[in-house]
C-alpha cells in the first residue's frame, strides 16, 4: 500500500522545538513535492509549508514563517519540517502529503492535487 508515514510529534512546551519527517511507503519520494498540513481541533486543515521536488524551492505560511523549516533528503526518502519557538497555537495533528506538480504559490491550495497523504502525527505545545 503506498502511503506516507509521519513521525516526530509529541508533547512540548511553549518554546521549544520539534522535528517531524515524512517518509514513503512504497515509493521514493524524488519527483514528488511534499506538503505539510496541520489540523487543530475544530477546524479546518491548513497548509504550513511546502517544499519542491528537488528541494531548491520552498513556501510557508505566514503563522510558521522565520520559526519552521521545510527540508529533504532524497537520499534517506525523507522530509522534513523543523519546528521552532512552538506556540500553543501550533497545536494539531501535523500530516505530510505528496504531490507530482510544483508547490502552489500560496501552501495550503490545490489540497486536490496531493497523490498521498500520512495519517499525522499529533504536536501538543503546552506547559
């Protein structure tokens, strides 16, 4: 089954930081650009960053920009999304997906056009 699978989450407190990655199952990750999705509780998913195929071409939302890193390591068939000076309002369930055209201009558009899609991995930033 071709999927991709999240992991790094878990609980923190305002200020910290995280890493999650992104990894395939079932397929390489090299001609795909990679998204990531947040979901809180209530509300509706929203784009947080993206990154192309090759890596040289990044976008984020303004909420996460200056604290949050895109990257990947075609190598390891990895992506992945460096959190920084976490907020409680970065609370949510953090998914990555696939897909086999260029990052939109703006990250959380064309959401249609993602192949694959991770099940996510939950970020608590509490004290």
């Amino acid at each position: 089954q071709l999927q991709l699978v999240e992991s790094g989450g878990g609980l923190v407190q305002p200020g910290g930081s995280l890493r999650l990655s992104c990894a395939p199952s079932g397929f390489t990750l090299d001609y795909y650009a990679i998204g990531w999705f947040r979901q809180a509780p209530g509300k509706e998913r929203e784009g947080v960053s993206c990154i192309s195929s090759s890596g040289g071409s990044t976008n984020y939302a303004d909420s996460v920009k200056g604290r949050f890193t895109i990257s990947r390591d075609n190598a390891k068939n990895t992506v992945y999304l460096q959190m920084n000076s976490l907020k409680p309002e970065d609370t949510a369930v953090y998914s990555c997906a696939a897909r086999p055209f260029p990052c939109p201009s703006r990250v959380g558009d064309k959401q249609n056009d993602y192949d694959y899609w991770g099940q996510g991995t939950q970020v608590t930033v509490s004290s």
